[in-house]
C-alpha cells in the first residue's frame, strides 16, 4: 500500500468519504485520492513523494503558486505577533483599504471566514435592505453550501449528483427561484412570476463550478438592467474570479472594455471574495454599496459575525498577495499560459479526431469532451464525463493534476510559466493520444 492509501484507509474510519470537502474523494472520477505533504510554485509533492504538476491550485487561492515566499514571510512576520486577537486589528483595515482600491464597486467590505459566509451573509443582507424573502440563482452555479444556495448547485454537489442537497427544507427552497443561465427570457419570466418578491439576483459572472462557462455579450449588463427595474440587488459572486481573472475580477474585465468607449461603469450592488485574498489562509469578504452594507450588524438589523473573521494571519497572507499583484500584473502572462494549455488540448483533439471544448480566460478554463459549445448547465452536462475520467487518470499517470471532476474549472498560476506549462503541454497532448 502507498502512504496516501494507508492515510485514506485511516482517514476513511474517521472523516465521512475521508475528506473534508467532497470533490476532495475522487468520486467523480474514480480511484482514491493522493494526500499532499507539502506545495511549492507549480507543484505538489505526495505523501509518496511524487511530484505533480497542479491545475488546482487550492481550488483558485494559489495565483502566485504555493508557498510563495512573500506570502509565507507575511505570515511568520504576523505570527511573531499571535495567531487571532479577537479586536479590530491593523491588517483588517489594510486588507478593506486594498479591496476597496482594487474594486471600484466595493465602497465598504465586511471580512468573514469562507466564500460560503460570503454568499450566505450577502443574501441575507439583501433580504434584510430590500424586505423580500425570494433569490434567483442559476442552474449550475455554486455560492458554498448555506442552505438557499445548495438548489441546483455546481461543483461538488453537482459532480456527486445532489445539486439539491438532503437537509435543505422545502420551505428554505420555495424562496429560492432557479433559473438557466445565459437565458434572457428565463430571467425575465422569473421576475415576472414574482412580482416585488426577489430580494436580489445572486450568480458567477464567469461560471467556475459546473466547468467553465462565460456570459454570452451582453447578458451580464441585461441582468443588471433586470434587477436595477425590479428593484433586486444584484451580487456577483467572485470568490473564484475575483483577482483572478482581472485586479477587479470579472467586473473589471466588463469596466475595462466599457472605459475604451466611455460608456458607464458596470457595478454590482454587492460582491463576494474569497480565496485570493486569504494567500490560502481561511478566509470570505462581502461588500459593495455603502447604503446596503450599512444594514449590517452593528449598524444595521441585519446580523452577521464571526469569531475569527479579519484574522491577522490570514489578513497578513491575503495583503501580500494582493500586493504582489500590484507588484506583477500577472493577468497577461497568466492569459498566455492558459492560451498555451487551451491550444495543445484543442491540437491534440483535433489529431485525434476527438470533440472537445476548451472555454478559457486567463487563468481559468476546463475540458469538456463534448461536440457541443458550453453554454449552461444543460449543455455542460453533454460532456462525456467517462473520457473525462479516463483523461484525468492519463494526466495523473503522467504527473499532471486537474481539477477530479468535469464539473470544475482548472487554475493556473504564475509559477506555471517555463518549463511546468511546458510539460504539462506534453503530459495533455499524450493522454488524448492514451484514451
Ligand atoms: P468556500 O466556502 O468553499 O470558501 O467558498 C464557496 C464558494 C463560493 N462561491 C464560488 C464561486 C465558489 O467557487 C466557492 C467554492 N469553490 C469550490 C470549488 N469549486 C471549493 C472547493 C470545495 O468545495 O472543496
């Protein structure tokens, strides 16, 4: 037996699935899971020592690659002083300061512990500013796991076939209306069944978690324009976009096109992060207008806490992290190298006479082995998800790490550029020669 299958043997007696997240078990794609011992830039090392490069990256966290050492020395500096002081402390304020810069429609942010308190804590403040129960979210998408999100939800729910979670209560799910993305006369039709009724609109501007889907043009500002008329809040969740694909997330892709041709600014009420900002340490924010985010506890009635939210370390690793990209404008490398993945899997299909789509943004994209452009939650599901399996395990073989599920986006990092993205290139293009 190998460590990693001695540590799940154990694990298995003591963690439901041996893990603690889902997507974590391999399910999906069959066989056990590695354990990691330690990450370093592109790479993971195994409990047995292999060596792999990883499209994973934490899930999106790692942008620099693992264990940058700007991000590590924040940390030590921070725990020379403690581990979580239970006050307001510097490096909260140093942390809103940078998000607020970085992110136009952010005027205040509150910091929590989890993408998922992001989401949660934002619907329940646009429940509690608009004095309406009912949210829209779309088929696919995947807002964590608080109890109105978890109906039709991507990533592990959706890989491991319960996109409507066991334990949600029907009275929880009737406020929940979902709706297929990239509809517009579906949203329209959701607004229209519940007249004055939708607190808000909560989506992926770029969906990550049922693979990687993008906005048809125009479709992002119709749901602006859908929301601004039925007096709904609109919230972007980008814990998995924000600072990844843009300094502003997908917001500030829109903005940057929308600058050229001075046409006004696209701005979300409420926004979610999480990830990035946290260097891999635990951590959520939520935050957008000023007037909404002003309902919040201990201004507001709308209550939202938590024991260790701003916690220094993790404040101290996502300030650095934000600052090397301040530091690296990383966004057009990282583009490159998704261009370069993007197009040997495209070159390797194609000489195999293999369907394949491979959606693609900077630094996100999946592989849908599939005839058919993605385009929602119905179309990713005609991706063949046993050569997705078989695939996976052919890059594994060959030391290359994707996301165990076809309903994931794969990430790349900085520390991708030379020679990882170069073998990984190779690694890709022989396993669609093996399945
Ligand atoms: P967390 O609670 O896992 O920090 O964030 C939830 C969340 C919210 N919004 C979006 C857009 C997300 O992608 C996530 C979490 N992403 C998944 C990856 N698909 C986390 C991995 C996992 O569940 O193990």
């Amino acid at each position: 037996m190998t460590v990693s299958d001695q540590l799940f043997a154990r694990a298995l007696q003591l963690i439901p699935g041996g893990v603690n997240s889902p997507v974590r078990a391999f399910r999906s794609v069959g066989g056990a899971p590695f354990f990691v011992k330690a990450a370093r830039g592109a790479t993971l090392t195994t409990a047995d020592d292999r060596e792999l490069i990883d499209f994973v990256c934490t899930w999106g966290p790692a942008l620099h690659g693992h264990n940058h050492p700007k991000i590590r020395a924040a940390i030590a500096a921070a725990l020379e002083h403690g581990t979580s002081f239970g006050t307001p402390n510097p490096y909260e304020v140093a942390m809103a300061e940078r998000i607020v810069r970085f992110v136009p429609s952010i005027q205040k942010v509150r910091m929590c512990n989890s993408g998922t308190e992001a989401t949660m804590s934002a619907i329940r403040l646009a429940r509690g500013f608009t004095k309406r129960d009912k949210i829209i979210k779309f088929s696919g998408c995947y807002h964590g796991h608080s109890d109105s999100l978890l109906i039709k939800a991507g990533s592990g729910a959706l890989t491991h076939g319960n996109p409507d979670s066991a334990g949600v209560p029907a009275s929880f799910a009737r406020e929940t209306v979902v709706l297929p993305y990239n509809d517009r006369a579906a949203l329209d039709a959701g607004f229209a069944a519940n007249p004055g009724q939708i607190a808000c609109v909560i989506l992926e501007p770029y969906c990550g978690n049922v693979g990687f889907i993008m906005p048809d043009p125009g479709y992002l500002d119709y749901v602006r324009e859908a929301c601004t008329k039925a007096g709904a809040l609109l919230i972007f969740d980008e814990v998995m976009t924000g600072f990844r694909l843009h300094k502003a997330g997908v917001q500030g892709l829109l903005n940057d096109g929308r600058a050229q041709n001075k046409a006004p600014a696209f701005t979300p009420d409420l926004t979610c992060l999480g990830k990035i900002i946290g260097g891999g340490l635990p951590v959520g924010a939520f935050g957008g207008r000023a007037d909404v985010m002003d309902y919040l506890a201990p201004l507001g009635p709308v209550y939202q806490a938590g024991t260790l939210s701003g916690n220094p370390l993790a404040m101290a690793a996502g300030i650095a992290a934000l600052d090397l990209i301040d530091e690296l404008n990383p966004y057009p490398k990282l583009d490159q190298l998704g261009r370069q993945l993007r197009d040997a899997v495209l070159a390797a299909c194609r000489t195999k006479g293999l369907p394949v789509q491979v959606p693609q943004s900077g630094s996100m994209f999946s592989i849908f082995f599939s005839d058919t452009p993605v385009r929602d939650y119905a179309t990713a599901l005609k991706g063949d998800a046993k050569i997705f399996s078989r695939f996976f395990h052919a890059c594994l073989a060959g030391g290359v790490y994707l996301a165990p599920s076809a309903y994931e986006a794969g990430f790349i990092s900085t520390a991708h550029d030379g020679p990882a993205i170069a073998k990984a290139c190779d690694v890709l293009t022989a396993a669609v020669r093996q399945i």
